[in-house]
C-alpha cells in the first residue's frame, strides 16, 4: 500500500507560465507510485473521491480550495452530492508538470488526516 504522505507533501509548486516542457511519461509513472488512486488521463492527473454525504463533499471542496490557492496551482473540480472528482493539470505547459504531484498528493494528505 502506497503511503498518504509522499516526499512530495513537503514541497511547494514553482510558478509556470510556460516554455517548458511538459512531464515525460516516464516521470509521470514515477510520481504516479507515489499516489494512490491517482491516474494519468491524456494531460491530465484524476482522482474520484467518495464521500458519505454532500456536507463532507463540499468540506472537501473547500480544502482542496485552500491548498489550490496556498499553492498558486488550481484543479477542474466536478462536484456531485457524494463525489468529487479532482482534475490537474498545468495549463501553461499543455500537459503534467511537477505542481500537478505536488497538489495531489497534499489533497491525499489533507484526506486521510480527515478520514483518521
């Protein structure tokens, strides 16, 4: 089992406005071993979290919000009554970059705190 909290907890996003190149497949699967649940779907990182109720769906929501604007790096969230589904991806670079991990893997954290 993979842990919750990955060496990529302790880092934070470097700002990106473009002219580098986006994450190689290869560096993808290797981050991807650090998160659980997570998958590479064409440019972007996704995750569906399930929830008991709409109430902890938006708790959720609302911290995800909160490492999103902490690490000046924002996902597409789809929002339903019992699920949040999490899309990163580094627009600036059309495609994965670091930040994208980085955040994943602190929602994953911020996650299992709520659920211990």
């Amino acid at each position: 089992m993979v842990s919750p909290v990955c060496d990529l907890t302790a880092k934070h996003c470097k700002p990106c406005e473009g002219g580098i190149p986006p994450l190689a497949q290869e560096d993808i699967d290797r981050l991807l071993e650090d998160l659980s649940g997570w998958e590479s779907s064409g440019q972007e990182l996704v995750k569906t979290y399930h929830f008991k109720n709409y109430y902890e769906t938006m708790a959720f929501v609302n911290a995800t919000a909160w490492v999103s604007h902490r690490e000046d790096h924002h996902p597409d969230l789809e929002v339903g009554y019992r699920q949040c589904r999490v899309h990163y991806s580094t627009h600036a670079i059309g495609g994965l970059s670091e930040n994208d991990f980085i955040c994943a893997a602190k929602i994953d954290a911020l996650q299992a705190a709520s659920t211990a």
